[in-house]
C-alpha cells in the first residue's frame, strides 16, 4: 500500500458518511416515521374529527374488529387471488420471451422492445380503467364483443381479474425484456455465458416476482374505479378496506390497522428481496452497445426462432386486446350519445398543470438528488468497503411500499401544517425517499466504481468521467419514470384536494365518470389527456432503451 492510500480511504470513509446523511434524513421523516405513527394510531380510537394524540388507547380492538368483520374475509381472499394472478403473468411468459429475445442481434433485440414499449406508453393506470369501464357497459361492450360484465358479483370479479391481468401484462413484458437482458448480457466485451447470467438472471426474476406480490397486496385503483368494491362487495381488495375505513368512514384507528398488515406484509417482502440483491453482490455495469449477446448454438438458436415467433405472437395477440379501450378511445369508438358539445369535455389548463407540475418539482428538488447522492455514498465512495451495500439494507423494508399503507399519517401531516387543498399539498405527495431510485443508482455506482478501480489513473478527473457521467443518463430516466408515475397517481390527490380547482388529469376523469350521465364528455378528456401522454412516453422510452438500458448489464461476481 502506497502513502496516499490510507489518507485517500479515509476521506472516502468520511464524505460517503456525510453524503449518506441526507439519505437517512429523508428516509426517517418520510418512510420510518409515518410508519411508527401508522402503528401508534392502529392502537387508537381515532375518529376523523379527534386528534390522534389524544385519542383512547384501545389495543387490539382495532385488530379484532377488522379481522372480525366479513368484508376483510373476502378482501384477504380475492386480493390473494389478484396477487397469484400477478405473480403467474410475471414469472413465465416475459422471461421466456426476454431468452428466446437474447439468441438475436442487437436489431431485432431493438425492434421487439421497441415494439413492446408501445404497451408501456399507453399503459395509465386511472384513464385506462376509466376506458376499459365504458367499454364493459352494454353500449361499449358491443365494440369488444363481451356482455356487460360488471353487474353481477361473479362477473365482476372475472371482469377486474381479467382487466387487472391484461394491464399486468401489458408492463411485464415491456418491462421484462429490459430488464432480463440487462441480466442476460454479462460484464465485459465478449459474449456471456450462462454460468456468469444465472445470478444475475435469478436475482431479477425474483426481484420481479417480489414487486408483482407487494405491489398486488397493496392494488387499489382497479377495484375503486371499476367497481367501488361491488357488487355486494364482491371486488373488494385490501387497499380498498383501507381507503373505506379511513376517508369515508373516518374510522382512522381500523384504517392504520389495516395500513400496519400492509405495512409489515410489504416491508418483509422488500427486506427480503433487498437482502437477496446485497447477498449476491449484484452491480449494474456500462457495457459497449454493440457487445455480443446470447450463448450461441445452432440447435439452440433454432430453439429461439421457434419460441421468439409463438411466444411473441401470443404476447403481441394479448398487449393489443390490453390496448384496445385506450385505441378505441382514442379514435373515438367510446363516445356514446349524448353532450357531445358539453365544456365539461375538455381539460382545463390548470388540470393541465395540477398533473404535471407537483411530480416534476417532487421529483427533481427531493426524490432524485437524496436518492443520487445517497447512492453515491454508498456505490462509490464505499465507506464499509466490500459491505458497503449493506448499508441499503434500512431502506429495503420500504422498497415497494406506496402511498396508500402510508397515507393516513401523511394526510394527517399535511392536514396539521395546512397544506390541504393546495398545490404544495398536492407536490407533497410525491417528496417521499425514492427506494427503488437508491437502490439503481447504488447498484450502477457500484460497478463503475469497480472499472474506476480497475483503471490505470485514480484522480478526480478519472472519477468524474468513470462514475459520475456515465451516471447521467441513468438518473435521469429514472428521474423520467418517476415523474410519469405521479402523474398518472390517483390516491394522492384523491384525498390531498376537494377543489376542483387543484384536479389532477386522472381526478378530473373519476369526477366526470362519477357525474356524468353520457360518456363522451369522459371519452373526450381521455382522448385529449392519452394521446399527447402516450406520444412523450413513447419517445422518452425509445432514448431509454437506445441510450441507457442497451449499455447497461446486471453482473455478479468479483469485489469492489
């Protein structure tokens, strides 16, 4: 060891610590203490006109009455059925397809991701369900050749599974050919092979199957907007109960209840995905674009053009019957008699503004520079060396927990700072610590701080052109991503405004759905809001493919 490498360590070991303290910050006062308040008032009698502080000390009754109560019997039961249709959907088809995909050349990998982001970018959650609503009544129906399946308890149920299921698969497979050849591609310049992806491989298929399970415990918008939980409560989820309880009821101490089993539901399935990711070393690494892929094989390639052709012919049949209400939408085919010259038909610029603003400046001035730097705390300065990641492991327990099992102390903050019914109320929605963001950004400076390592040259200058640039893009996309998702949440400004003057796109269309006695006025307000947000996701996807996911490859092995 030269002179200058203990100092040098030791500055790294220092600054890594200073730079992780806004990390922790954020994650305290938004994750760790909104979810201590949600098990504090979970044993409170807490009304929606009472202070929670003040409230009586019930214990478990709370816990009794809920679990007591047959609507959570049939909730527990029909959202379990949701999450094994979820979990099906992202286990099989896109990984097989993302293997048979990785035999081919860089074009075709191209083509058939390109292709599959089209699914992506139409995929919005609120203003698709409000679609595939009216396409499900008698008129609508017509067009997509089924009986209105919404009125009864059984076909309702049939109705949210399928929908549910085509807009799961619309993302899976988009999303699982990024992500799996990412795993699939290997470290270096040469071809991989399958002894150095299987890791990785694994690793992201778990991680997947990890988030298609948290994020179906917690699936609320679905039920809310295709059924309200009906017939009978037949189509009632989890996440609806919680919504029930806590803002219609104002029941707030069953609410955190029922918050606190998602909570500790979704938390355990984050720590343990989190732990997995740690455990196996996995890094994300810039690897040249044109790097050979695939294992090769003229058998096996044979294989691969047999399964690429059936398998992306069934996915390809299926993402456009996912697509079809937001196409006939589009074109017009959803708007049924009635107020077609109705003002209510268009979208004011402040809904405009409402939707797309409060996520840009929640993304860009909190989530996105706590989450950067805090990631490079820990993927490149190092402060634990070689267990350094492990400093990810607090955060895991949040790594897919959303708005709704956190909502009520956050709704309860806003409301004592008096930042209900405004704009800033509606940005605060979206100045959570971004877990997902950390753990990207850690990962990926992990394995650019390993080539910074492996380097001839160790200055500042090598640093910056080493990790930080190639850092850019990356943080960027996801700072995209993450700005897409908040302009397409419901909840949030569900319970965040009553004035019609703070809609966002997605509230506005639930009010005219809601009011409304024709649809065309609704049909309207999706084609005006679909179209131009497809068109931006669409391109925004097709440079995240080009210039960040193509040049990007999961990897195990070696030390940092």
């Amino acid at each position: 060891m030269d002179s200058t490498a203990r100092p040098k360590r030791t500055v790294f070991i220092v600054l890594g610590l200073i730079l992780l303290v806004p990390a922790l910050q954020a994650g305290i006062s938004t994750l760790v203490l909104p979810s201590l308040q949600t098990l504090q008032y979970s044993t409170r009698n807490i009304s929606g006109f009472s202070s929670p502080d003040t409230a009586p000390q019930v214990g478990s009754a709370n816990y009794e009455q809920l679990v007591n109560d047959p609507a959570f019997a049939n909730a527990l039961n029909f959202t379990q059925t949701i999450v094994g249709e979820r979990v099906l959907i992202t286990a099989v088809l896109p990984l097989l397809l993302a293997l048979a995909l990785n035999e081919f050349g860089r074009r075709t990998r191209i083509g058939m991701r390109l292709l599959f982001s089209i699914p992506m970018a139409l995929y919005m959650p609120a203003l698709g369900l409000i679609a595939w609503r009216l396409a499900s009544n008698p008129q609508g129906a017509a067009l997509l050749g089924t009986p209105n399946p919404l009125t009864s308890a059984t076909g309702a149920r049939t109705a949210l599974l399928l929908i549910d299921g085509l807009q799961t698969f619309m993302v899976a497979c988009g999303l699982g050919l990024i992500v799996y050849l990412i795993a699939l591609r290997g470290s270096g310049d040469s071809a991989p092979t399958w002894p150095r992806v299987r890791v990785p491989l694994l690793v992201t298929w778990l991680a997947s199957l990890g988030a298609a399970i948290a994020y179906g415990l917690q699936i609320f918008e679905e039920p809310y907007i295709l059924t309200n939980g009906g017939p009978v409560n037949s189509t009632q989820t989890l996440g609806l109960i919680l919504f029930r309880q806590t803002f219609q009821n104002f029941r707030f101490g069953v609410g955190a209840e029922m918050a606190l089993i998602l909570l500790i539901a979704v938390g355990l399935i984050g720590l343990i995905v989190g732990v997995i990711v740690i455990a196996s070393g996995l890094r994300l690494e810039s690897v040249p674009p044109e790097k050979p892929i695939g294992m090769g094989g003229s058998a096996r390639s044979s294989l691969a053009i047999l399964s690429l052709v059936v398998l992306g012919t069934i996915a390809l049949i299926i993402s456009v019957y996912a697509m079809l209400p937001y196409i006939l939408a589009l074109v017009g085919k959803l708007n049924l008699p009635g107020a077609s010259g109705s003002p209510e038909g268009t979208i004011p610029a402040d809904v405009l503004i409402n939707t797309v603003l409060p996520p840009i400046v929640g993304v860009i001035a909190f989530q996105l520079p706590i989450a950067y730097v805090g990631a490079l705390a820990i993927g490149a300065l190092r402060p634990l060396g070689r267990r350094s990641e492990w400093l990810l492991l607090p955060f895991s327990p949040w790594l897919f927990i959303t708005a709704l099992s956190l909502m009520l102390p956050e709704w309860l903050n806003a409301r004592n700072i008096g930042i209900l019914n405004t704009l800033g109320g509606l940005t605060a929605g979206h100045a959570v610590l971004n877990v997902p963001m950390l753990f990207i950004l850690t990962l990926f400076f992990k394995g650019q701080t390993r080539r910074w390592q492996a380097g001839e040259s160790h200055d500042g200058a090598s640093f910056a052109r080493t990790v930080i640039l190639p850092s850019l893009p990356l943080a960027l996309a996801l700072a995209g991503i993450a700005i897409a998702v908040g302009q397409q949440s419901l909840l949030w400004p569900l319970i965040a405004t009553n004035s019609k003057a703070l809609f966002t796109a997605p509230l506005a269309a639930i009010a005219l759905q809601s009011s409304f006695s024709a649809t065309n006025g609704i049909a309207s307000v999706l084609a005006q809001f679909i179209l131009p947000t497809f068109v931006i996701y669409l391109a925004g996807l097709v440079v995240f493919q080009l210039f960040v996911a193509d040049r990007l490859a999961a990897v195990t092995g070696g030390e940092v």
